[in-house]
C-alpha cells in the first residue's frame, strides 16, 4: 500500500464528502476508476487533540500496520484516509484492528454497486483469480437484494 504524501492528494480523497465511520476512526475514501489494477493509497490524518507527539506517532504507526494487514479488503485502486478521533490514542490494538477490518469491508461493499455492473466484473475476476477451483466460464455473478446501498448477499 501506498503512501498519500502531497497535499493535492489529501485533498483530492477529502472532496469526495465519502466517509465510513466507527468508535475511534474516520476513513474518508474515493475510487480512482481510471486505473484498472492500480496500487491502494493511504494517508494518515492524526491532530494534536489525539496526545502528544509520541501518541500522535504511535496511533500512526499502528494505523499503518493494520491497513497493510487488511489492505487486499480494499478495491484497487482506492485511496483512503484514516483520521484518528481523541480518543483513539487511549484504544485497544485489536479493537482498532476489528474497526479497521469492519470499515474497509464496509468500503468494499460500497464499491460493489450492482448500479455498476463494471465493478462487480472486476469481483468476479478477481474471485476466479484468488479462487482455488477453476471456475467456468458459464457461471454468473448474481447479487442479492440491494437496500440502502448495502450488498445483502452474493453468491457465484
């Protein structure tokens, strides 16, 4: 995963007034549609209202690890950036590992817009490439109901 580092780029993602939200994170997020199979980029966004600057680094460090740990939950191409709330600095590491995991599938289900027939191809292609057993090429993608732009199932 990439870093975010200008701030033309903080900028770009904050624009797009997408976000998911938990207890301790903000992720604010876009989909570079453009490039099919480009990398995932992450930007970090810790104030000063989190701590001192050895909190402030240590809320970034773990953010880092844990977004590389769960990152192939994120579509390609998707640039994201997590911004950490007050009381952040003072959570558990694995109940910001659950928060991260819970927000970046929840940004992947978003992604998954059967409005976009495109995207769910990609899903599919991207199944048979991680999947184990061939798929044939007669099998369909079918996705469940679609209610309040949430994927209620999908099935292959």
């Amino acid at each position: 995963m990439e870093r975010l580092k200008s701030h033309k780029d903080f900028v770009a993602v904050l624009k797009q007034r997408k976000k998911v939200s938990s207890r301790n994170i903000v992720i604010h997020y876009r989909f570079d549609a453009d490039n099919a199979g480009a990398q995932r980029y992450l930007g970090l966004a810790v104030s000063k209202q989190v701590g001192n600057a050895v909190l402030r680094n240590r809320v970034k460090r773990r953010f880092r690890v844990i977004a590389k740990q769960y990152e192939l939950l994120l579509p390609e191409g998707c640039h994201i950036v997590m911004r950490a709330k007050p009381n952040t600095s003072i959570a558990h590491f694995s109940l910001l590992e659950e928060q991260v995991k819970d927000l970046f599938q929840l940004i992947s289900k978003k992604y998954i817009n059967p409005k976009n027939s495109n995207n769910v191809h990609k899903l599919a292609d991207k199944i048979q490439t991680l999947s184990t057993v061939p798929i044939d090429s007669d099998v369909q993608v079918v996705i469940g109901e679609n209610v309040d732009n949430e994927v209620k199932g999908l099935s292959i």
